[in-house]
C-alpha cells in the first residue's frame, strides 16, 4: 500500500495542486515575459528599417571604409540595410533627395518610395576607382569618338551631344558644359517609349582615392551646376581626414 504524506489529506489536496500549478504558470510567464521583452528589443532595433520598407530615418553614425578614405555617414542616407554597419566595405551607396540633400525620413518617405516627387531623389554609389581618369576626363579620349552628328545647345548652358548606337550607349546623349578646359559632362538615356524613367550619370573622383557616381532624373538636368556643387559639398562633409 502506498503511504501518504503526514502534510497530505484529501482536504488539502487542491490547494497544494493550485500552489504547485501556480509556481509553474508563473515560472512560465516569467519566461515568456523574458521572449517578449527580448523581442521587443529586436523590434525596436531593426522596427525602423520595417516600418520604412528598408529605409532608415535613424540619423545614428557609421563609420565606413573604402580603400584609404574613411567616411562618416548618417544610417538614413544609406540605401540598403546590409550597408549600415560600421567597418570596411567595397562600395557604399547612397540616397539623397534634392535639393536639401538629406536621406530618408517621415516627411519626405513618398519620395523615397517611388511616390510624389520621386524624381528629385539622387542615387549616389562610392567605390574605389577603377579608372585613370573620371567622366570629364574621358570626353575627349573615349567619347569623342562616338559623336554622332553636331552637338545642339541647349538653354541652360551645356551641349547636347547624341551617342553613335555603335559606342554600346543605345539612345543616350552626352552633355557638357560649354568652354570649359574640364567640362561637366553627363550621360542621358533619352526618353522613349521603352525607358518611362530617363535618368542621367555622372563619375567624379572624391578624397584620395574614391569614384563617385551619382544618377539623377533628367528633369533636374537644368539644375546641374548646383547640383554638381551640393553633391561635392555633401560628400566632402562625409570624408573624415
């Protein structure tokens, strides 16, 4: 016969079972407590890049090296998740929205997000150069021999100069600054039945050894001048000495 315990009797047999479950469930509840609290964590780390569709409005710094030149960057001009990390990397891009040059937030999230004014947001990638010389410097070495015919003026103060289709550049025209001993130079993909974005490229050399390159909507081309000189402004700020 199996002996009872002496505390043990029918009549406090519900209680011990309910302080026996109640230790349990709290047990329970402590862990749980402890998964939501760390979840709550995460969330709150990553929630801004969710909540945004991958974009950032943190304005947290990162501290990104390319080669010999070290650059310091708010997370929400950084356009891919995977980039805003702190350490060395072989290409960094960026995302800024004309003319105030500032990345992703709140206000300004239906530009970032292919919505109204979409067309004012610059895309910006830097890397180590892998050429002797940027796209002004290639005007005359490489691109003039693909003209096509006579470059046209156009009214704010650059030549447009359409592309041979043997240079590889289908549909694209050359614009450069006029009178110029290193001319502004940028390529534009026309706007044609196949291409409903039209955008333009430009390279640039930047610190000690960076190419930048930024693309642009063709509507901003008029605006080039200060755009090419708040595009320099902006990265030189990033550029630590």
């Amino acid at each position: 016969m199996i002996q009872q315990s002496k505390n043990f009797s029918p009549a406090n047999a519900p209680l011990f079972l309910s302080m026996r479950a109640s230790r349990i469930f709290f047990g329970l509840s402590a862990a749980a407590f402890g998964a939501v609290i760390v979840g709550l964590l995460v969330i709150k780390s990553i929630g801004g890049e969710i909540a945004h569709g991958g974009h950032s409005n943190s304005i947290a710094l990162h501290e990104i090296i390319i080669g010999n030149d070290v650059l310091s960057v708010t997370a929400n001009m950084i356009r891919f998740p995977g980039q805003r990390v702190s350490g060395s990397s072989d290409r960094l891009d960026l995302y800024a929205l004309w003319p105030l040059m500032n990345g992703y937030s709140n206000i300004h999230s239906d530009a970032f997000n292919a919505g109204k004014d979409r067309e004012k947001i610059i895309f910006l990638s830097l890397e180590k150069r892998s050429m002797s010389r940027d796209m002004a410097g290639r005007v005359d070495r490489v691109y003039s021999q693909f003209f096509d015919g006579p470059a046209q003026p156009t009214a704010f103060g650059l030549m447009r100069q359409p592309l041979s289709v043997s240079s590889g550049l289908v549909d694209e025209d050359l614009y450069l600054e006029i009178d110029s001993p290193y001319p502004f130079a940028t390529r534009c993909v026309r706007e044609t039945s196949a291409i409903g974005e039209p955008y333009c490229l430009r390279d640039i050399f930047m610190g000690r050894n960076l190419s930048l390159t930024y693309r642009f909507h063709i509507s901003l081309l008029p605006e080039w001048a200060s755009m090419e000189r708040m595009v320099r402004k902006r990265i030189k700020l990033m550029l630590v000495n």
